[in-house]
C-alpha cells in the first residue's frame, strides 16, 4: 500500500489541534517534576548510607557569618594559601611583586578559574575589604593594594576565601544546602562540583559527649575534634571497624597569662619561680615553650624552659626577703573547660610554698592576677596585638620598649629571612620576662569507621 503523506500529514495536524494543548500542558509539568523530584534527590542523598558520601561530626555552635574555615576552604580560595609550615603559596594569584618598599602589592591572577555557577573569575570579583588600603583593578588578570604603611603579614591576610556572592566560590565544593535553628547552623551539605553524587554532610553538636553519641549510634561516620578518645569508661578506638587519628591543634595555644601589673606579679622573679615549677608535660596535650609552634618558620627551638623546682623556691625566697613579707595567695581565673588544668597548676605551685584561690569565669575576667584560657595562634608570627604595651588585646599590661620594637619591624619587613632574626629575638626576649607561660598545644582527636 502506497504511503499517503498528505493523509499522514492531515492526521497530525487534527492529532495536535485536538490534544495540542494537553500535550504542551502535560510537557510542562514532566519538566516541573523533573527539575523538582531531582533537587530533592540531591538535598535528602546525603542521609543516606552511599558509599563515596561523608557525615562528619564537629563540636560548636556557629552561623552563616562565622562557619570553620575547614569548611570555607573546600567551597573557594583566596589569591595566597598557607601550608602547615604557614609558609605563604599561590592560589587564585599566579604570582606577586611587592613594591614601594613594602607598602604596594601586586598580584596577577590565574587565568581560566570559573567560579561554581559557571561565571569566571576576574579581579572585580575580590570584595575584601581593608581600612587605609586603595584596591586598583587595571584589568580582569591583576589586582593592586595599596597599603599606608608596610605590613608584612598581609599575604597571609589575603589568603581569607573569597566568594562572588553569598557562598559561591572557585572552591572543589559548593554549598547545597544549610539547616538552621534558632540562627545556628544544625547541619550543611557540600557537593562536590565534578561529581554530583559525592557529598559531605557537616553535623554540628552543641558539646563533645553530644557528638561521641551521634558517632557511637552511626549518626556520623567520622568525628572530628574531640579531646579524647574515651567515652563512659570505653575508649571509642576499640569500637569495631573504627579507625582513630591523634595530631596536635597548633592553632590554639593554652596559656596561662600574668598580670603584670599586679603588686606582686610586677616582680619578674615570681612570674619566673611560677614558671619553672610548671610541669614539663601535659597530658591533653603537646608542650609549648614558646608563643609559636613547632611547625612555624618562626619557631625557634632552644627556647625550652623545663622544670626546675629548686631554682624555682630559690627565686621565690629572693622575693619574699627583699619584700620583707610572706606572698599572699594568688588567685588563678579560668574558663570552666580548663577546671581541672588549673588544679594541676595550684598543686605545681604548691611545691613551692605558694598557695593559690581558684575562680572560674566565663570570660576575660577585668582585672586579675593570674588567667588561664587560650588564645588563637594566627598564621603569621606577628603578634603585635597581644604583647604590644599599647594594645588594647595585651590583656597582660605588658611593657617592653624592646619587645615592641621587634613587634614593630616585624610586620615592616617583608624579607623572611629578617624576619625570622626579628621572630628569634623576640621569643628569647618574652620569654625572659615571662608574661605569660604558654603550656600546650591541645591533642585533636579523629575517629571514622573504616
């Protein structure tokens, strides 16, 4: 039979014009339910057990403004990026050159970087933003800060991610979706942006039993940052198929801060005798001899001060007869997660004959004579807001002409190898004086199910 294709044509025709309007209808919503039914897939894949998908555990409450820098770092980059010596890389800048004599920095972008919606990556696209800095962008490849003053540190300020806008980044993540309550992140799901089907689910607990709980019922996969590894009396290593890492928090650094002023601390051989009767190790975590740690290319190595409780009660018999008075008790502040270190220090400092009133505080205390806490430990050595004597941060009321001239040229010198003689010195010379004695670097521990 000959094949009409007027006919066949005809009954096309008549087909559409009868159910022309159903088909574009029903098209319509295939493409709705299509584009729905797989944003769905992809927000709710990360609560299921796929293999290639992570749920990572981690302690602490936070918001969209102040999310862990673990995370900020897989979602974008910043035009430098610090290895764990904190020595300074390229990123998302190529290279740079430092002129002016430290005040201008120039820095030539990567070509052919595309951010996580598609759009590249151009110079107009850096938002950061510095009090007394003027950002020229001569093209889309190169961007110039001008500085009123040399600052050495600010390659590593630079390093800070940067996105286009909210959290789309150049980053090997992007953000899917974040859970809220209250203001407080509860969990935030990263994809992976060459496969889809990878994702990492963040869950954050509010304490660290809270997330040995998630991690012991399977709620996660891998716990990150706990402070040990034992849990009502087991120790969560033992757990079948668990695997457990143990490194030192080289960003944190448990101090115990002395007021310099005080009556009786102002004397440097107190703050000395103290000091020497300290124990030389900790059990939470790695000992610390200095404001830096080991792995800092500012780091100097015979800055140790161990014990010695001799020299130790020699010193403080030299202060008690040149005051001609018997030490009055001290009392030692400190934040409640550090109760049972400061009874650790009230028992050292006992083996010298100095008695000590324990208080526990929430924050800063105004005035006191003896603080244990921690502070952060930045990337760069300088750390001119904590020691400088007109810092406002020198919760010590430390005073130290040298101290603050080596404060000063360090963050002028932009030559390394200066500034590591800079970095030497002031270590020798602060921890002569003793401000402050800096006790460990806390233990971090990871635990995952192989």
């Amino acid at each position: 039979m000959a094949f009409n294709r007027r006919l066949f044509f005809w009954l096309i025709r008549e087909y559409l014009r009868k159910f022309g309007k159903s088909i574009i209808i029903f098209f319509i919503i295939g493409i709705a339910v299509f584009f729905i039914v797989r944003t769905f897939f992809i927000s709710y894949l990360a609560k299921f057990s796929f293999s290639g998908n992570e749920k990572i555990g981690l302690i602490g409450s936070v918001t969209v403004d102040n999310l862990p820098s673990e995370i900020l770092n897989q979602v974008s980059d910043g035009l430098t990026k610090i290895d764990k010596n904190g020595n300074l890389m390229p990123d998302l800048a190529n290279k740079w050159d430092i002129t002016d004599s430290g005040k201008t920095y120039i820095f030539y972008l990567k070509k052919n970087i595309y951010f996580s919606d598609g759009s590249k990556f151009t110079s107009a696209d850096i938002k950061y933003t510095f009090s007394n800095v003027k950002k020229i962008t001569p093209n889309d490849n190169t961007i110039i800060f001008e500085l009123k003053e040399p600052y050495a540190p600010f390659l590593t300020t630079v390093s800070k991610p940067i996105f286009k806008s909210g959290f789309i980044g150049t980053g090997d993540y992007k953000i899917l979706k974040i859970n809220l309550n209250s203001g407080f992140i509860t969990s935030i799901i990263l994809q992976d942006n060459k496969n889809r089907l990878h994702l990492i689910t963040y869950d954050f607990y509010p304490t660290e039993e809270a997330l040995k709980i998630a991690f012991m019922i399977g709620e996660v996969n891998i716990a990150e940052g706990l402070n040990n590894l034992n849990f009502r009396g087991e120790n969560l290593a033992n757990l079948p198929n668990a695997i457990s890492f143990k490194g030192s928090d080289y960003d944190k650094l448990i101090t115990v801060f002395y007021n310099n002023s005080d009556s009786n601390l102002s004397d440097k051989r107190l703050r000395d005798a103290l000091a020497y009767s300290l124990p030389n190790d900790f059990m939470n975590g790695e000992r610390a001899h200095s404001p830096y740690p080991p792995t800092s290319w500012a780091y100097v190595e015979d800055t140790l001060h161990t014990q010695d409780l001799e020299h130790a009660k020699l010193l403080l018999k030299e202060v008690i007869s040149d005051n001609k008075k018997t030490l009055p008790p001290l009392t030692i502040y400190y934040i409640p997660e550090f109760r049972s270190l400061a009874q650790v220090l009230q028992k050292s400092w006992e083996q010298i004959g100095v008695k000590t009133i324990l208080k526990e505080t929430p924050t800063t205390p105004p005035n006191f004579q003896i603080f244990l806490t921690s502070f952060n430990v930045p990337s760069d050595p300088d750390q001119y807001t904590l020691w400088h004597s007109d810092q406002e941060n020198n919760i010590t009321g430390y005073k130290n002409l040298r101290i603050d001239k080596l404060l000063e040229d360090g963050r002028r010198t932009i030559d390394q190898s200066e500034r590591i003689k800079i970095y030497a010195d002031f270590q020798k010379y602060l921890l002569d004086d003793q401000p402050a004695s800096f006790l460990y670097f806390p233990y971090s521990y990871t635990i995952e199910r192989k």
